[in-house]
C-alpha cells in the first residue's frame, strides 16, 4: 500500500498503515489489490466498533516488518472482525487471552501456524533457480507430507539447482519420497509446479500431521487459558491441506481433543480462510457444556453471519455443544 490512490480506495487500512515503514509487508507495491480491499473491509467494523486498547493495537500493527508477522496479525483481527461484524462487544487484552469480553470474565486466545513444506519447497526452488530459463520442473511426492526435516527444503532445492544449470535432468529424494523432474519447455523463466494431487481418503498420514501440529498449540496456550475460561480458535489456513477435511469432520475431531482437555478450555475451534476475502471459509467451533453462556450466544451470533443468504459459496460456520 504506496499510492495516494490506495490510501483513498482503502480508507479503513489507511488509518492502520498510518506511520508504518517501508518493511512493512502491505508496503510491497507487488501485493494484489484485492488483498489490500479484504484488509479494509477486515479492519471497518472494528474502526467502527473501537474496543478498548485499539490504538496499542494499531500501533503493534504497524511495527510489523515480516510476512509471518503479518498473518499472525491477521488472524487476531479477522477473529476480532467477526465479533464486531456481529456486534458483540470486546476488548483487546493487555495481555492474554487476546480478546475479552466485558461483563463476564471470558477469552479468546487465537493461534495459528504455517507449515508446510512442500511448498516451502516449490517457493525454494524458484527462488534458487533465478535467472535460468526454458525449464520446467516437476515435484512428485509419494504420499503428502508437512514436514521434510529440518534443513531439508533448501538442501534439496540447492541441489535441484544445480542440476537445472546443467539442462534437463531428474532427481529422487528417497528419504521424503519425492522424484524431481527436469524437462525443456519454453518458457522465459523456469516454471516450477507439483503433481500428484490426491483425494481427501488418501490423506490420512497426512491429516494426522496436521492435527499433531493443533496438538501442539493446544499444549503451548494451555496456561493462557487458566487465567479466565478461553476458548482457543486456531487459523490453520497455512498448514498443509486443511482444507480439504470436511467441517463436520473437523467438528468431531474437535469434540473428541476438548473432552481430553477436562477443564483447560471453554471451548475449542479451527477456522480457514483466504487472502481474497474477509469471512472465513470454514469456522468449526465446539464451545464445553461448561462454558459461560454468554460465549455459547457470541459464537452462535458469528455463525449467523455465514447463513446460506450471504454467499451459497461458503461452507460456513459450525458451532457445536460438548458433553460428557
């Protein structure tokens, strides 16, 4: 975000961007435009709805200088975002959990996590064979891992580069089941793609990966969350094929992770989203029978905002009840 022009198409972006450096990531003049309008609209209802503690918020916002920063940023305003869409009153804490509510003692602490390596990969790869041309290359991975091991993404990727200086080739990774192909093509740069595209039942390892890593973040917010009851909602929007896994399979997954937490959390929830629109692509959410009711109702006043009438694209938002 550099131009005047920009500034005024974007208004509600602006005032967060105000003083914010060169480094920051929405300074690049590379980013689409349409990324820039989801943050407006992202940011306008909570300009609007002005929560406590706004102004140290905005101020945090714009000394960001790295893209992971960036999305970690996103996601606690999206999450913000959806309670000001829904008029539900909140406050952003001094400390943890990240957002409050006013009347009742109860939390949300928002995580998220990006991993995925494979891409990590394909990024690597084209970063690494800059400046050649008429190549294109192809990964094919056995199966559909998240991790290849520390290091590995730019060992394989300096070698891949070294072939590709030398023409059309192929390599094999036995260790992370993946084949490199090298072939001619014509094409100005080197063109780096992936194949091996696979259904969501053969993605079990794969899934089980991913929840391993909600696993994680699960233990490293537990001791945020006994401070007041928290419901912890993660971003898993950049971790592998997420995606793919169906809300109401996410739902029981969720179900059977909050009974094994006893009384560490109110409630426990997944959200997907994208870079080209605000509201969330999936919202999973299960809320402990427990839980304050005030949180229960926030949560089902956010899930209206998904109702079929909005956009019959979206698959929604679910908010489910656990009981023992």
């Amino acid at each position: 975000m550099t131009s005047e022009n920009e500034q005024r198409k974007f208004p509600s972006l602006s005032l967060w961007m105000e003083g914010a450096s060169s480094a920051h990531p929405l300074r690049d003049p590379a980013i689409p435009e349409v990324y820039l309008a989801t943050w407006d609209e992202l940011l306008r209802p909570i300009n609007k709805a002005q929560p406590l503690r706004i102004a140290r918020k905005r101020e945090a916002f714009r000394k960001i200088t790295s893209q992971a920063a960036s999305m970690e940023q996103r996601s606690e305003l999206l999450t913000a975002s959806l309670f000001a869409h829904a008029g539900i009153a909140f406050e952003f804490a001094k400390d943890h959990p990240d957002l409050v509510f006013a009347g009742v003692e109860w939390g949300i602490e928002v995580g998220s996590r990006a991993i995925d390596d494979p891409w990590s990969l394909h990024g690597e790869i084209k970063h690494q064979t800059v400046g050649l041309t008429g190549l294109q290359i192809i990964l094919t991975f056995d199966g559909r891992p998240l991790h290849l091991g520390s290091g590995r993404v730019v060992e394989i990727a300096e070698e891949v580069a070294a072939v590709a200086r030398r023409g059309p080739g192929s390599l094999r990774f036995d260790a992370v089941g993946l084949t490199i192909g090298i072939g001619a093509a014509e094409f100005d740069a080197v063109h780096v793609s992936m194949s091996g595209q696979r259904l969501t039942s053969e993605l079990k390892d794969h899934m089980s990966e991913i929840e391993q890593e909600i696993d994680n973040k699960i233990d490293e917010k537990r001791r945020q969350a006994q401070k007041m009851p928290t419901v912890l909602l993660l971003d898993i929007s950049r971790v592998g094929d997420a995606f793919l896994r169906l809300p109401a399979v996410w739902t029981d997954v969720l179900k059977e992770k909050l009974k094994g937490e006893g009384a560490s959390y109110a409630g426990l929830g997944v959200m997907i989203s994208s870079l080209d629109q605000w509201l969330p692509m999936q919202l999973n959410l299960v809320i402990s029978d427990d839980a304050p009711d005030e949180a229960r109702a926030a949560f089902n006043g956010i899930a209206e905002l998904f109702h079929p009438g909005v956009d019959q694209h979206r698959e929604g938002a679910s908010v489910s009840e656990h009981r023992d």
